[in-house]
C-alpha cells in the first residue's frame, strides 16, 4: 500500500470532501464548507543495509480547511483515525485564514515509519 493509499484510507471514515496536494474545484463547483487535504512534506531514509534502504520515515500533513473556527471536537476523529491507520502524531499549527474563500486552516503533522 502507498503512504497516498494509506492516508486516504486513514481519512475516509471522516466523511469529508479530500484531495492530494491541492484542492482544485471543477468550473462552478463550490468549495465545502469543510474539506481535507493531505501530501508528503519528506520521506528521508531511517536505516540502510547492503547500500538499501530498509527504513523510511514519511512525514506528512493533513489540512483541515472550515469556514467555521475549529472546536475541539474536530480533532476527536482525525487524530484517533490517523494514528489507527499506524501515523503518530506530529506538531499543529493554524494556516493563515484564506479571506476570498472564507476559511480557517489547521495543519497536522503525522509521521509514518515504512520497511522497505
């Protein structure tokens, strides 16, 4: 399974709106008023044998993106969900709010350690 898959899988159940990388709305589609999006910050090597990779850490970050601030409850399914899907949890942070499209973002960091 790809770290894309595993995300995805991870974030499914939630029953929001996702994209990889970027949210990119088809002509006169609205943008949700809550939505995900997910993409791979860095995937350094962990551990080498033989000049392999045996180890990788994939750091990822997940967006949330509401046109409502973000009460706790909004964390009690997403981090339960990533860390099931095998991801611990890394730092969070608010994005800068998005005034043309009237949303508020908040950034979670997750990491992900691989056998090749």
């Amino acid at each position: 399974m790809t770290i894309w898959e595993r995300i995805k899988n991870a974030l499914t159940p939630l029953g929001l709106p996702m994209a990889r990388s970027v949210w990119l709305p088809s002509d006169g589609e609205d943008i949700p008023g809550q939505y995900l999006v997910y993409f791979e910050i860095s995937a350094p090597p962990q551990q080498h044998a033989d000049n392999d990779e045996i180890y990788l850490l994939h750091h990822v970050q997940v967006n949330w993106f509401s046109q409502d601030a973000f009460p706790a409850a909004s964390l009690t399914a997403l981090l339960p969900a990533m860390r099931s899907a095998g991801f611990t949890k890394g730092p969070m942070h608010h994005l800068p709010y998005e005034s043309n499209d009237r949303l508020f973002g908040l950034a979670l960091e997750f990491y992900f350690l691989e056998e090749e």
